[in-house]
C-alpha cells in the first residue's frame, strides 16, 4: 500500500460565479476553458415611418351652427352681397321721396279745404258720404276749375257721375219694394231698360196697374180682379215723362250717353242745404227737367219739372232720390220720393228692398202690343 501514492484531492466545487483561488497557480498545466461573454442581440426594430411635413394648422373655415362649415371667403362675399341689397332697398325709396319732395307744389288754400271737406260726413241719415268724397273731391276741383267751359263742364261731371254710381256699365236693372201713398200702399216692380224703357207694375190685393214707355210712348193697364175688370188706355206725355222721372235713376247719365246734346249745364244752386251742380235735360220735349247733383258726390240728389200738360194746366214733378247705398259696384238710392201737382196733388215714396243689375231684360216687357 506503500507504493502507490495517495490520489489528489478533488478540488472543492466552486459555485458559479464565484472565482478561482488557483487559477492563475494552474495556468499552464491545464487548460482551463474561459466562458466567453456572448454579447446581448437588441433585437431588430422596424424603421421609424418618416413624419410627414408640417403643415399650416390654421383653418380656412368658419364653423356655423350645427357644425356646418362654410368657406370663408364664400363666408365673407355674401355678406357682402347681402349688405348691397339692404343698402339698394333702403336709399331707392329714400331717393324718390326726397325727389318728390323736391318737385311737390306748396300745399295751397284749396288743398287744405280739400282736405277738411274730406273728414266731413253727409248728414242725410242712411247714407254715408265720406268715401265718395275721398274718391271724387280731386274730380270735383278740376270740374269747379273749367267752369267757363259749359260743354266740357257737363262731360266731366257727367264723367264722376258714372264713377260715381256706375250706371255707366248697367244696361238693365230692376227694383223690388214698396210705394206708400197718402191712403194706400203698394207692392211695386220697376224694370228699366237703357236708354229710357221702362215697366211698371203696381199689386195691391186683387189688383194689378201696370204702366209702360218703350221710349217713344205708354200705355196705362188696370186690372181689378175680384170685379173682373179691367182699362187699358194710352199715357199722356206728360204721365210718361213723369213715369221715367221717378222710375229711372239713371236718367241723366243715359240720356247724355244717347246725345250729349240733351244736357246743358245751368251753374249751382242748393236744394235742402246741398249745393249741387244743375243740368237741364231737354230729351223729352216739350219738357224740361232740371237734374242737381251734389258737388261733392256727383250722385243725384234731386229733379224737377216744371211744365204744361195737354189741357194747358200747369204741370210740375218733384223726385228726391235718397239714402244711396252700395251695391256690387252701383250706387242705388233706397228711398225714392216722388210729389205730383196738376189738377190734384199726389206724394209718394218708393221704398227699395231688392236690386238687379245687368240680368237681361225681355224686349216684350217693354212692348205695348204684348202688355
């Protein structure tokens, strides 16, 4: 056991990390393998994307309500736009009144009383006249202004009488009320054809007068039914030209339209506190009928005759035409009084209830054979 020498000893097990006590006695004799370090690998990373260039973050927009963006020179061009037109609609009408002002007459003395005459009403109940003044008191200052011209006096005011009442565009119309006379009372038909036809109808219980002028004569017709009777004899001249003065509103008008002629201007007189303009109608001779329309309205506010009849005796009619009112576009007068003096004295008055203008008018109404 001698001979063999003890084996070496293992050396102690170092722990890892810890370092070698022998190492540097061992170089040499054994090799002695060196951890080399392996350097860490980053890892590979995608390259960077390129940033884009700046750009200008300031906006070109507003922004409105709800979001809604609007370019601002658009923004800005209607605005101008805008401004243009509310500047035009501003100054044009500043511009013609300020012209017009410029160019308007000094208000005169006849303007202001013009003016007063306007705010007045007509104190005859029923009737209001204001709006006639409104619409003719120019009218009536250009006729009072060529009074030295009868011939065209009597056109113009026949001119605001047409506008006035609007006969000018009726060529029929009839008249439905009715007729109070001292002891009796009626119910009355009138119908009245251009230029001076016209029937009458009369109806009291069981009796019927009917009297009709075709324009050129009339026939009177009683018919008294109860008794079965009846008188059919021709009118006098003068029962015609009184039938057509208190039948016929229109009169005047028509007959200046025939012939204007007929119509002679006789200055201004007044009748019941209205001053009137006075026309004599001569288209019925041997008669003459004096019409007076009121200068402010230019709508018949009287006629009168003054005459012989047949038998030489004097003759004279009175017609007050009354409370006009509008219907559609005519003038009518709602009450109608008419006063009759020859041998005896007869009054009445004719109460309008219903109207018609321009509804067609059988020729055989006003034909005395078919009456």
């Amino acid at each position: 056991m001698g001979r063999y020498p003890p084996p070496p000893q293992r050396p102690l097990r170092r722990k890892p990390g810890e370092a070698d006590p022998d190492g540097e006695s061992r170089k040499g004799r054994c090799l002695i393998r060196e951890e080399k370090k392996v350097p860490e690998q980053k890892p590979v990373l995608a390259p960077e994307p390129e940033k884009p260039a700046a750009r200008n973050t300031k906006s070109t927009d507003y922004q409105l309500l709800n979001g809604i963006r609007v370019n601002k020179g658009f923004f800005w061009l209607s605005a101008l736009v805008m401004f243009l037109i509310v500047l035009a609609t501003i100054s044009v009408p500043m511009y013609y009144v300020i012209s017009n002002r410029i160019n308007q007459p000094e208000e005169t003395a006849d303007d202001r009383t013009a003016a007063a005459a306007r705010e007045t009403k007509s104190e005859d109940p029923g009737f209001d006249a204001a709006p006639l003044r409104d619409s003719f008191q120019e009218i009536k200052s250009a006729a009072l202004k060529r009074i030295d011209d009868p011939a065209t006096m009597v056109e113009e005011i026949m001119a605001y009488n047409a506008q006035a009442t609007g006969y000018e565009l009726a060529r029929t119309f009839s008249l439905e009320g009715r007729v109070k006379t001292a002891t009796r009372e009626y119910e009355m038909n009138l119908f009245i054809k251009a230029p001076n036809q016209v029937r009458q109808v009369l109806t009291m219980d069981e009796m019927k007068v009917t009297s009709i002028y075709n324009g050129v004569a009339g026939e009177l017709m009683a018919n008294d039914f109860a008794k079965d009777r009846s008188m059919d004899r021709a009118m006098t001249r003068a029962q015609s030209v009184s039938l057509l003065m208190s039948a016929m509103p229109s009169m005047p008008l028509w007959q200046f339209n025939v012939d204007p002629s007929f119509i002679e201007y006789a200055g201004q007189r007044s009748h019941d506190g209205v001053m009137c303009h006075v026309l004599r109608n001569t288209a019925l001779p041997p008669y003459v009928i004096e019409h007076f329309l009121d200068t402010e309205t230019f709508v018949e506010h009287y006629r009168t005759l003054d005459g012989l009849d047949e038998n030489d005796q004097r003759f004279t009619v009175e017609v007050s035409l009354k409370d006009y009112q509008q219907d559609g576009e005519f003038m009518v007068p709602t009450l109608i009084e008419v006063r009759e003096k020859s041998a005896i004295e007869v009054t009445s008055s004719f109460q309008v209830e219903k109207t018609r203008f321009n509804q067609g008018l059988l020729p055989s109404l006003f034909s005395l054979d078919n009456s």
